[in-house]
C-alpha cells in the first residue's frame, strides 16, 4: 500500500490569504486544487511538502463568465464544467472537448481548469513509485543526475501532457496570476520553458487565479485529437488542437494547430495554415491543403520515448490524428479519440 507523507492543510478563503500563505516556504508549501494529480504524485514521493493550501474554500476562483467579450474561466472551475458549459462549447469548442477528454468522469469532477494548465511534466521513468525509481537510479527530474530516455542527456525531456493546454493556446489564452506584489497577466505562450523538471516561467508561489480567452473578430472552428490507449482515463500519448478561422463564405483565412505531450512544453506547428489559408472548407483544394497540413505536422512532431507506448508508432499517428482532427474542426464534429 502506498501511503501519503505527512502534511499540513491549510484553508484560506482569499486570494490574499492564498497568496500570503504560498509566500511562507517555497518548496515545503503546495497548491492543492482538485489534487487528482498531486495526491498520487506525493504517495509515489514525487513531492513531499510539509503544507498543502487547498483552494476549495477561494470561492472568487470559481466560476464562467462573458467579460468585456472575453470568456473568463476561474482556475478552480471544475473540468467537467468547462467541458459541458454552453458559453464554452459556442466559444471554444476545441477547449469543451479537450476538457471532457481528461482522465474519466470522476476526475473531471475533481480536476480543475487551472490544475490542468500547471499541470507537471511526465515521464514513464519518472511517474513511478519511489521503490521503482531507486531500484532504477533515479533520474534528472528527481533524486539522480541520468536521462533515461536520452542516453548521455543533460536536460530533462519529461512530457508536457495537459489536454487543455493546446485548446488555449490555439485560441490565444492569457492566464492572470496573483503574487506578493500584485497581479500579472501572462500570455499562454509564454509561459512555457523546455524543461522538464519544471515547464513554466512562474515560481511555485504565484497562484493562477483565472484563464481569459479574448473575442475573436471572425468566426472560428475548432476540435481537439488525443491518441491514447484506451478511450478513458489516460494522458495523451499525443494531442492536437486545431482552429479554423473562416469568413461568411466558408473561405480559411487563418487556421492553427498546437500539439503536446511530445516534449516539455506544448507547441505550436509551424507554416500549419499555409495550405489551407484561401481554401474553401470541403473543397478539393480544402482536401489537398488537409493533407499538406498533416504531412507538415508528421515532419515537426517528434515524439520520443518519455511516456509509456512506442514512440514510432505514435510518430505515425500524428498525421492521422492531425487529419481527423482538421476535418472534425471544420465538420463542427466532437472530438477525436480512441474508443
């Protein structure tokens, strides 16, 4: 039986509260939101803090809202709210089906919005129990000083594996956080570094209070792919999200792609609107651009052996699920998945 450290919890009722709280001991002091990651991550002894600050009880971080035409979602909202919300099926459609692809039902009951976004890196050397990972060394992301999925590596690679995070960036998400100094508002891209012991630019102590996705000023459409094993439960061993911006004549005039779980952060595909910017979706030359489009990603997308299935053959699923993907977006179909 594995069994949790000892900790304490604390239940602030504020972001200032949170904030405060946060700021006492970097590293002995964690966030917990819907712990759906954190508390398996601390039986396996990944993280071992002495404070737990549970942000159930922040009531200001809950909640989906229209806010000067932006859509405006709390850190703390439920994904299974983001996933059947309205305003988010009409307004990001890519992000509803991203959400209700995470984990199962119970999970996205628990796992919020914002625990998804700061969600750790991952790794199958990584993401194992304690006796496991001794017997087998350690690795650079915990406890040793080897990469295990790149011989002689210095940097560590664990897998950037949030479902959610593609469907923001594609529709240019920009996340608020609050700290001892204030708030800031950071541009979702720009959150990222590549490297897998810790993917993001913000220490620890800043709290993610609410993502915000601006008005777009042309109508778009969009759907999320996940390539897993099963059709639930698992993290992706690949994920796309795709945007399509149209005009009243179905014509492309801007479309986007934004991949994960290939390496420690998410990407975008470069050039991907290239060939379909002009096209008339379900036109032959919608069709060819398709294809184009897939052969692009195949090219950029390179997974490797950091998360459980083999690498080769998800290497051959990205133009596949690229594809599905495209034409899902385009149909205004659901999502994109195993099943």
């Amino acid at each position: 039986m594995l069994r949790l450290p000892k900790f304490e919890v604390e239940k602030p009722t504020t972001v200032d509260e949170t904030v405060a709280l946060l700021s006492e001991k970097t590293g002995d002091v964690m966030i917990i939101a819907g712990g759906t990651d954190l508390m398996p991550n601390m039986k396996h002894e990944l993280f071992t803090p002495k404070k737990l600050v549970s942000l159930a009880g922040v009531s200001a971080l809950f909640g989906i809202r229209e806010e000067a035409g932006a859509l405006v979602i709390g850190a703390m909202t439920p994904l299974d709210q983001v996933a059947n919300h309205p305003l988010v099926a009409e307004r990001a459609p890519a992000l509803a089906q991203a959400a209700g692809l995470v984990a199962g039902p119970q999970l996205r009951r628990m796992g919020t919005l914002g625990g998804n976004v700061m969600l750790d890196t991952r790794c199958q050397w990584y993401n194992q129990t304690y006796f496991w990972r001794k017997s087998l060394g350690f690795c650079l992301k915990k406890d040793g000083s080897a990469c295990h999925v790149i011989e002689g590596g210095s940097k560590c690679v664990a897998a950037a594996s949030n479902d959610t995070a593609p469907a923001l960036m594609s529709l240019d998400a920009k996340l608020t956080f609050a700290n001892a100094d204030g708030q800031r508002e950071l541009l979702l891209d720009d959150l990222w570094k590549s490297d897998g012991i810790f993917n993001k630019k913000v220490p620890p102590s800043d709290l993610l209070t609410e993502i915000r996705l601006p008005q777009r000023e042309v109508k778009h459409l969009g759907a999320y792919g996940k390539l897993r094993d099963r059709g639930s439960i698992d993290f992706p061993l690949f994920g796309v999200a795709v945007r399509i911006d149209i005009d009243a004549n179905d014509v492309v005039v801007d479309a986007e792609a934004v991949s994960v779980a290939l390496q420690a952060r998410p990407t975008r595909i470069r050039k991907f609107g290239e060939s379909l910017v002009g096209t008339t979706l379900g036109s032959p030359e919608f069709e060819k651009g398709v294809q184009a489009a897939a052969s692009l990603g195949h090219k950029q997308c390179r997974p490797m052996p950091n998360v459980p299935g083999d690498h080769e053959y998800r290497h051959a699923m990205v133009p596949v699920y690229l594809k599905r993907t495209i034409l899902a977006a385009a149909a205004g179909a659901g999502p994109v998945h195993a099943v």
